[in-house]
C-alpha cells in the first residue's frame, strides 16, 4: 500500500494537473530541449530581473474540483431568489434544456473563438446571421450588428453613431425621461467624455430642442407603450437621428420602432431564453438603416461566397475593426455576446413565429389580468398602456404593507421610485402568481377571481391600442420554421456545431488571445439557480452569496495583480480600458489638471489601446519601437517631455504584443510618472504575468485584466467577457460607480460603463474556481509553464521560421511571432495560405499580421500537452516542406495545396484537376486518417462579400450545391 500521508493522498492539487497540459516528464524533456534546469530556471532565464519576484501569491493551497464546488456551492446557497417583478430590462426566462444541455452547457460552442477563420466557423457564423435576422424582423429596421455588450453600452453606441453620421452641427442630445435609469447612467458618462451635452426631458418634447441625435424607449420605464412616429419625424427635421430602446419580446406584439421611422433601434435580447445572472452577460441587439451600414458598432456578419461559389459566411467589414483602425476608431468595441446571441437565436427558431407569439400573448394576458383586478380594486396603474408592465401609485403604510407582504410572500417588485411600485411579468410567471400578486398587493380576502378576469380580458381583446399593434409579418425565413421538435432542434444545433472548430477539437493557438483549458468544474456553477435566477437589483440581503464570492475574487485579483482596489463592473476588456481611462482623468480632473489629455502608446500596444483612448477623448502620441521590438525609451521620454503639460497617461502592454519582456518596463514607468502622466498597463498578457510579477509592484498605476484569457471564462466564440481593473489607491475614488447602487458600495457620481453594477456577474463563479482549484503555487506554475511551452515551439520552428522579437537570452514570453515575409518574397506564398492550409491539418491558424503584417503570432498557453505542441509544430514543418515545393517549381504557383487550402469534402468528390494528390491535400498526416475535421466550406472571398454585403439569412436553397 502506498506510503504517502492522508493529506498528500486527498491529493487537493490534482487539478493543477489537469489544467497544464505537460506532465512534470514532459516537463522536463521541453526544458532540456530548450536548454533549462528547470521551470525556475527557465523563468529566470525570460523575465528580467528587475521585475521577477520569488513566489508571494497569498491566495492560499490549491483546492480539489469537489471541494472547490461544495464551497462555492455553500456560499451560493447565501443567495435567496424570490420571484422578479422588477423588469428594468431584466426577466425571468425559460431556456429550452435541448439548448441548455447542447449549447450552454456543450464546449463544442463555449471554446470556440471570434470567426475570424469562417471557414471552420460555419455554424456559429449561422447562429449569429439567425439572431441578426431576428433582430431585423422584430425591429423592423434594415440591417443588424452581430450582438453589442448590453443595452446601456448599446445605447452609448448609438449616440455616438448619432454624432458620427447626423448632417446636424448640434452638439446636444437628447435623453427621454422615461428611459431606464442605467441605461441614462451610462449614456451620461460617456457624453461626458465626449465632450456631448445632455437635454433631458418629456419624451414629446425631443424634437423641440436643436439635437444630433436623441433617445427615446418604448415600452417606457413605466411599461407605457407609445407612438413614437411623429416625434421621431420632428428630430429627423432638424437633421437629428433618432435611437429607439425597446423590448424584444414586445416586438412580437407591438409595432416595430422601424414602422415608426426610427434610424437606430437596440435592447437586450436577455429575455430570449438567456437567464438574468445578476445582470450578464446578455446579447444586446443593435439595428439600424443600410445607409447606415459602415457606422454600425459592433461585428456583422455577412453572406459571401467561396472559391467554389457556394454561399458562405463571413465577418464583413473587418477594416471597421479598431485594431486596424486604431485611433481612428469610432468604437473600441473587439467582441460581442456571442454564445448569449446563439442563445437567443436557437430560443427564435425552436419556437418560431407561432410560438413567440403564444408566449408574448400569454405574458400580456397575465398583465392584462394583474391590471384589471388592481383597477377594479382602487389601484389603477400609472400607465394607461401596457404589454408586460404596470407602475402603480404606493407611498407610506399602504407601500410599506405591500412591501412587507411581499417579502413574506418572498416577491420582488420595481421600488426605486419613490411612491410607485412596478411589476414586471415575463414567460415564467402563470395564473398561480397572479393570485400571489393579489394577495400580496390587497391583501386576502380581495375576492378577485382570475379565470373570471380572464374570461373578461379575452373577451375585450388584447389592450394594446390599435395604432400600436404588430401588424407585420416577422421571422418567416425557412429556418425560424421547421425546427419545433426537440429531435429536429437537437439534429440542427448539432449540425452546425459540427463545422466548428473549437478546443474540443485541437489547440487554438491564436496569440494574444489565451485560447486556455475552460475545465468543465468551472462552468458548472453558473446555471446554478442561485447565480442564473438573481435580478441586478434585487435587494442586496438577497445577494450575500454573490456579494461574497466577487468580494473574494477580488482580493484574489488584487493579491494577483498588486494593487490596491478593483471595479468588476466592466463586461469586456475593452470596456475595461474605457473605465481604467475614466478613472485617469477623473483623477487628473480631481487635482486641477483636466487639461491633461494625452495619451503616449507605444506601436506593440495591444490594439484596442488607441481606439480606448479615443472615447476618452484622448489625443493618441505614437511612441515608436526600436529593432529588437522594444519599446524606445529615447523616443518616449522626447515625447513624454515634449507634452509634459499635458500628459495624461501612457498605455502599454507587458509582455508587449510582440511577445517579449522588455527590460525596460520599469523606466517606463518612471518617465510616464517623472512628466505628471499615470501608466495604463493593459492585461491581454497577463497570462505571463501572473505568481511571476504583477502590474502593481512593475509601477503601473491601473489595469483592466480579461477574465475571458487568463482567468478561463471561455470565449464563448467571440464572447461573452469581462474586464475588471484593478488600480492603486490615489484612483480608487474614481472608479465606476451605478445610479442603482445604494449599499453595494459603488459611489452614483462617477457614472456607469455598464447596465449592471458588476457586469456579467453570473461567469464570475468560473474564474472564482479556477483560483481557488489553482492556488497560489499552481497560479504561478501556470504561467512559468506558458513561458515555457512558447519558447519550446519557439526552438522547434524557429530553424524554418525565423522568430521576429525575442528578449533577454534570446527567449520570448508566452507568445512568439514568426516572420513569414521572408517566403512570400521568395515564393509568393502568403500568411493567409499558411493560415488556410493549417485547417487542412486540423488547426485554427494562430493570430495572422497581428500586431506585424506577414507574421503569424503562436501563443499555446500553459493547457495544451507537449504532444498536441508537437503535432502543430510538425504540421507547421510540413507546410514548410510543401512551400519548399513550390519554390523549387514541383508545383506550380497558383496550383498548389496551400493556395487551394482548405479543401473539402467537395473537393474529393469532384473532378480533381491539381498536381497534386487527393491524399496530399485532405490527409497530409497519417493522424488526420483518425480524427480528420472538414472545413464546411472552401476558401470564402472576401471582396466579394463586402462589394455585395447581405447581413440576413439568404434562402436555405442558396446553400445546395
């Protein structure tokens, strides 16, 4: 028997092994091979001294996965979820189990990446192009993003699309006084960077001011529903635009903002199946006019074509991306809500026109039911229009009793406005609530009878006044039509995930992008009903359970980091840099110094950077780098000197973009500081960073980390994120705050980035796992063993492809770039053949001429095993050989597998016509013969797919062949 102690045989750091792929053999035969002692050795090797700490992490010993869920299971259980009527955006819903088991729940759809390689990213590229179509049909509008962070942040959006495209000279815009309060919060914030000034009043008066733009809502904060049509053609007079918030499940009953002559119209897509999750992450949806099109925030997926003139699918107008653009950018915008939009989309085709109808008709009977028994008992609403919402007059004992009922009954209603109570009723409500909500706001003993109220309510019809009923068609493309039956929506979201690739296929080795291990113990916890069920604003001693578990994240961040407080507010790293920026020059502002503002960024910045400092209204200073891809300290401290006066900040990325530690990190730092600047460190990296050093004790002063990369809340293909930042204690005032934060400890001045006081709370709970199932030594072995993976396949490739940067010992970081300029000159082989040719190897590419033009940028994270490294290394070395092939003439130039990648299934079946085999191009590798993925699609053109952009679902017969 074994001689080990109890304690080593609970054996509580066995998943720190099941996270790092190499085993300690594998281990050490890497570290051999790149010429280490050890994984310390190797650390030293890489991270400069100056900067590199002996372990310090306090976050305590690693838990088991067991033990890790019942703890966690024990402080979720702190939460209490009583029945919502609070509404404000957010609802009760019913997620399909055959969409929560198989897309939810299945990493076939979580693990996957933005659809930046379409050819192997068919199906969600689908799901997506469904939910743009139901945003279309249900807005009535023209065209549709691929999904935004929530409504607040969409709202945003479109005051800066306003501003953008509006032929007015105003400078002002309006906000109707009857929008959702958050949604107000964020849009005030922004304007505030903007420079914009802010009109607020009746919603009928917006086209009495001389306004760019306005924003209206309907159904109203109060559930009126109103006929918007001619005070939106009265802005559009002054040469305004007008953005309409609504509810999209409103839509399947009410007439569409579109119908009324609106240019943009947005909302949450949450009650579309996605549970509230004390407040994220939901799939906003953003629609607007075709004449719109190039200003439209956000992704859009398109139809195209491929070499074969199939039809296809494809991200369309990429050149609007922000990394391209940088501070040229009209948005900072690097990721939607996917996962949450695919969502919402199977939610549209199980249940289809028909069905949606059933279940919005049913929601507006119940309220139909609640408002009838209430008026005939003295509480007539507020509202004298409705479609799931009514607001009631409440004030002094008569409040107090409904309240105290209420808490009993354990019920929530909308109670921030003082002397009105309103409630809220969604799909998971019946006849058994009303009478619940009877007897809560009456008392027993009323006498209301709901089948008799209903009897009346059928018999008068639905209440939505004539002028305001939908009358148009929607969502009658084949596919919202013919998949009703679990059996067929089950064959469908299976056939589409089958052309994807995503982790549970191969690595994804997409530098910059930390495509690590989401380990199936960490996202158990978040359908628990305790997490998934809990409204945003629910009374906070019905939160003690989340209140503990992000109270706990964040020390474990701020222990990991260095600093000293964190905001968990912002649901995107890019919505993390906005608040970092924020927090700047409202400290500059705090001091006597708004003028400071601008903003150094060194050409390895991360790409986003600019496009952040943009919306802060930021002046962008490019600091070069030298040859070595550093960046060039002379330069910054000339220019740091040459704007003193009104320096704010710089931003930088550590380890820079290009894949090094640069030595010089720390008198970066010291310069920024010596010229009154603060320093933004950006954490896409911080997977190298983290148990090794930390942004804090390097010198900066704010970061945002992307809990979605380092912190193993999966992609979700193309998201959902989050991007907490964490700062030193002179900018903690400063940090987000919520119009709705009274006890959570979030200050109302400073404003809001996002619709909800900590993001998307509800993935919080998978990072929370991963820490604690990690522990302070497994953290810190993570990322010497990312350090370590890059540099082996760094050795491995780098005879064939030269590594473009490297550091101190000629190491790279956690990532390297490899230089292929060199091959296209010699034989006209391109990065993008590379990159398509992978997928016939059964790869994503990695990260293509980013952040260098010609280069692919290989990060494999501390997750993958040695041998899958070796497969993508040997498929890598094979494509070499092939290309070898072509220059010596073998095959010719434009006839060879590599510009022909990836082929098909249609492919080998057709006439072949090249000089090169059908085993050669399918099953260039004897492993491929087992376990072969097949792109759906050949290589997609993309001229052709932004010169003819349809963003809607093109008839099912388009796809045969």
């Amino acid at each position: 028997m074994s001689s080990k102690t109890l304690t080593q045989l609970e054996n509580h750091e066995e998943f720190v092994s099941r996270h790092i792929g190499p085993d300690a053999q594998e281990q050490q035969d890497m570290l051999a091979f790149v010429g280490a002692k050890s994984l310390e050795d190797m650390t030293a090797q890489t991270v400069p001294g100056s900067i590199l700490r002996e372990p310090f992490l306090q976050v305590g010993g690693a838990m088991n996965e067991r033990d890790a869920l019942a703890r966690l299971r024990k402080i979720a259980k702190k939460n209490k979820v009583f029945s919502s009527y609070i509404g404000m955006g957010y609802y009760d819903t019913l997620l399909p189990n055959v969409i929560l088991r198989n897309v939810l729940e299945n990493p076939g759809w979580y693990t996957a990446y933005t659809p930046y390689q379409p050819e192997i990213a068919q199906g969600r590229l689908q799901a997506i192009l469904n939910f743009q179509q139901v945003s279309i049909d249900l807005t009535g509008m023209e065209m549709a993003s691929a999904s935004l962070l929530d409504e607040a942040t969409a709202a945003a959006e479109a005051m800066a699309m306003a501003q953008r495209v509006s032929k007015s000279k105003s400078n002002v815009f309006f906000i109707a006084d009857n929008v959702f309060p958050q949604t107000v919060d964020v849009v005030k914030a922004r304007a505030e960077m903007f420079g914009f000034e802010i009109v607020q009043g009746p919603w009928q008066e917006a086209g009495n001011y001389d306004v760019f733009g306005a924003l209206l809502q309907s159904p109203a904060e109060n559930g009126e529903l109103l006929d918007l049509t001619e005070v939106i053609a009265a802005v559009q007079a002054q040469k305004g635009l007008v953005a309409v918030a609504t509810d999209l499940m409103s839509l399947v009953a009410c007439k569409s903002p579109g119908e009324m002559g609106a240019d943009m119209v947005f909302g949450s897509a949450q009650r579309f199946g996605v549970p509230m999750g004390y407040g994220g992450p939901h799939a906003a949806f953003f629609a607007t006019r075709e004449k719109f099109k190039r200003a439209l925030p956000g992704r859009i997926i398109g139809v195209s074509k491929d070499s074969r003139g199939k039809t296809a699918l494809r991200m369309a107008m990429q050149t609007r991306e922000q990394h391209i653009r940088r501070e040229k950018a009209t948005s900072n915008i690097c990721t939607a809500q996917v996962l949450l939009a695919n969502i919402a989309s199977f939610y549209a085709v199980y249940h289809g026109p028909e069905g949606l109808k059933n279940i919005a008709g049913r929601i507006h009977r119940l309220t139909d039911i609640l408002a009838a028994g209430l008026t005939e008992k003295g509480f007539t609403p507020v509202n004298t229009t409705w479609f799931d919402t009514i607001t009631i007059k409440a004030s002094g004992d008569v409040r107090n009793g409904i309240l105290a009922r209420a808490a009993a009954a354990e019920v929530n209603f909308r109670t921030d406005r003082a002397g009105f109570l309103g409630i809220s009723l969604d799909e998971a409500k019946n006849r058994t609530d009303i009478d619940t909500l009877f007897n809560v706001i009456l008392g027993e003993g009323h006498g209301l009878d709901v089948d008799k109220l209903d009897a009346d309510c059928a018999a008068k019809g639905a209440s939505i006044p004539a002028n305001l009923k939908r009358e148009s068609k929607f969502l009658t493309h084949e596919v919202f039509n013919q998949y009703h039956s679990e059996t067929e929506m089950l064959r469908y979201i299976r056939q589409l995930e089958g052309k994807d690739l995503a982790l549970n296929h191969s690595m994804i080795s997409l530098g910059s992008c930390t495509m690590k291990l989401n380990a199936t113990a960490e996202m158990i916890p978040i359908t628990w009903p305790e997490f998934a069920n809990l409204h945003p604003f629910c009374p906070l001693d019905q939160a003690q359970g989340y209140a503990e578990m992000i109270e706990t994240l964040s020390d474990w961040l701020i222990d990991i980091t260095g600093y000293d407080n964190l905001s968990m507010q912002p649901n995107s790293g890019a919505q993390g840099e906005y608040a970092g920026l924020l927090a700047i020059q409202r400290y500059h502002a705090s001091r006597g110094e708004a003028h400071r503002n601008v903003c150094l960024i060194p050409e390895s910045a991360h790409g986003t950077n600019p496009a952040s400092a943009q919306m802060a209204s930021m002046k962008v200073v490019v600091v070069a780098c030298d040859k070595k891809g550093n960046v060039d300290i002379a330069d910054l401290r000339a220019k740091a000197a040459d704007v003193a006066d009104n320096l704010s900040c710089a931003m930088v990325t550590y380890p820079s973009t290009h894949g090094v530690y640069e030595e010089g990190i720390r008198e970066i730092c010291e310069i920024v500081h010596e010229f009154g600047g603060q320093v933004y460190m950006d954490g896409a990296n911080m997977n190298a960073q983290v148990g090794v050093t930390s942004p804090g004790y390097i010198g900066s002063d704010v970061s945002h980390l992307n809990l979605h990369k380092t912190f193993c809340i999966p992609h979700g293909g193309g998201g959902p994120g989050m991007g907490p930042i964490g700062v030193k204690s002179h900018l903690a005032p400063f940090l987000p705050g919520h119009v709705l934060s009274d006890g959570n400890g979030l200050a109302k001045g400073n404003g809001a980035v996002s619709a909800a006081p900590y993001g998307s709370a509800s993935i919080l709970p998978i990072s929370w796992m991963y820490i604690a199932m990690m522990g302070s030594a497994g953290l810190r072995e993570a990322s010497e063993v990312a350090i370590l993976s890059a540099n082996y396949m760094a050795k491995r490739l780098g005879d064939d492809f030269p590594i473009l940067y490297t550091g101190r010992n000629d190491r790279v970081a956690h990532e390297c770039i490899i230089d292929l300029r060199p091959l296209k000159e010699k034989t006209g082989i391109a990065e993008i053949d590379i990159a398509k040719r992978l997928q016939d190897y059964g790869f994503h590419s990695p990260t293509m001429s980013f952040p260098v033009a010609g280069t692919l940028m290989i990060e494999p994270t501390e997750s993958e095993s040695k041998a899958e490294m070796d497969r993508f290394c040997d498929a890598m070395l094979a494509i070499k050989a092939e290309i070898e092939k072509v220059a010596a003439g073998e095959w010719p130039a434009d006839n060879n597998p590599l510009v022909n990648a990836p082929h098909t299934m249609a492919d080998v079946v057709s006439d072949w016509q090249h000089p090169y085999t059908r085993e050669e191009a399918c099953f260039p590798k004897t492993w491929l013969r087992d376990h072969k993925f097949w792109p759906s699609v050949n290589r997609i053109d993309d001229v052709y797919g932004d010169r003819n952009l349809v963003c809607s679902c093109p008839p099912l017969s388009a796809y045969q062949e």
